[in-house]
C-alpha cells in the first residue's frame, strides 16, 4: 500500500512537471506562411470598457484616463488584472500601470476627452519622462504594450510581444518606435543627451521563443527629433 501511494505521488509529479515544461515552452509567435502578417483580435462581447478616475501628471495641463475592461457575470464584476472591483489600473509617480486597452486624455479646461489610440492594444505601462521635461520642456510619454496577437490564441496579452511606443504628453504623435516582431527587453533615458536606449531580442532560430540563442539588438531615439526615429548601434 506504501509503495503505491509513493508510485502515486511520483506520478502525480512528473504529470506536473510535464504540465509546467508545456506552459513554459508555449511559444510566443506562430509562425505561418507569412510571418509579418498582422492577426486581427476577435471582439470579446463577455467584457465591459471601465474608466478609472483620471491622473494628472504634476506639471502637465492634461488628465489621462486609463481604460481597461472587466468580465460580466450575473453575481459580480471580475477586473482583468486584480480578479474582482472597479480597478483596472496603479499610478506611481510618473507611470501607470495594468493591462489597459486604452488611455483618454482631457486638457485641462476642456470638455473634449480623446483616445490615444483606436488600434487593438494592451498597455502595462505609461511612463512620463519628468526629467526631459525639466531639462527641454518637452512632454513626452512611453509605452511598453502588446499591439499583435503573435501566438494566435485570439487575444492579446502578456503571452504576445511587447513592443515600445512614444507619443506627446496630450496623447498626440502615438509612435512605434521598436521593430515588429522584436521582443522588448529593456528601456532607459539618459538625460545629459536626450535619447531614449533600447533593447529588443529578435528569435532568429525561429522556434517561437525568446532565448539566449537568439540575437540582441540595441537602438536610441533622440527625444528632441521632431519625428522619432529608433538607430541601431552595436555596442558589442
């Protein structure tokens, strides 16, 4: 009886384990004949738009409005991110954070509320640059978000690429400033030169993941530009 009971708990284990190497391994594209080919996200009529109440970033004349979604049911509202409430979104100083599938900006004064984008999209975050806007007076926002369902399971999440994105602190000259298909890894700004640095990795073996068989590219974006441009640079 002993010996059964442990042949179960092995059992039981590597059952486990084989179910955690199969999440771990899932791939992150799906390459098909075209691997460019952007897919379209499929409206889920299960979810309901929520607004969180506004932010305003010090030193700005504009509100943002985060936007995300939760899931209708008959007994409660479950948000996307937190599992139930009315929260779809955290603000720390300077960025907000969540899986939002937009941000609305107001000017100060105005009635006109405004989205930053009518593209599919998934935001986990939104960073204002404060210190370039010390230094140049000029307001400018980052996003990491998912803007392609790239492992084809009909929704975007945080299983599908991460690209990066520039716009104006009202919202205007939403940019793309990373490559398709490039996974992002990392951003940093330095200040005493005005540019945005930026690695991505590219899965060159094309087995759908992103690992350290695959290549790293390094870029900058000079902030100042008045259209954005990302410059590759080989620092190896």
């Amino acid at each position: 009886m002993k010996k059964r009971a442990i042949y179960i708990v092995l059992l039981t284990g590597l059952v486990l384990a084989s179910c955690k190497k199969e999440e771990s391994t899932k791939p992150k594209v799906i390459y098909e004949n075209n691997p460019k080919t952007k897919t379209e996200v499929p409206e889920d009529t299960t979810q309901i738009e929520i607004a969180d109440l506004p932010v305003h970033l010090s030193g700005t004349n504009f509100l943002i409005y985060p936007i995300g979604t939760v899931t209708s049911d008959k007994k409660s509202l479950k948000s996307y991110d937190s599992g139930t409430g009315y929260t779809v979104s955290n603000y720390s100083e300077y960025q907000i954070t969540g899986y939002l599938q937009n941000l609305k900006f107001q000017e100060m004064g105005k009635d006109t509320i405004y989205a930053l984008t009518d593209k599919n999209i998934l935001i986990e975050t939104a960073t204002y640059l404060k210190t370039i806007a010390d230094k140049s007076k000029k307001q400018l926002m980052v996003y990491s978000l998912c803007d392609m369902d790239t492992n084809k399971d009909n929704k975007l999440d945080n299983s599908d690429i991460k690209s990066l994105y520039l716009s104006e602190v009202s919202g205007s000259n939403f940019t793309k400033i990373s490559v398709d298909f490039q996974e992002l890894i990392d951003w940093n700004v330095i200040e005493a030169q005005n540019k945005l640095f930026f690695r991505t990795t590219e899965d060159t073996n094309k087995n759908g993941q992103f690992d350290k068989e695959d290549k790293v590219h390094y870029f900058f974006v000079n902030l100042l530009e008045k259209e954005w441009k990302a410059t590759e640079y080989k620092p190896i």
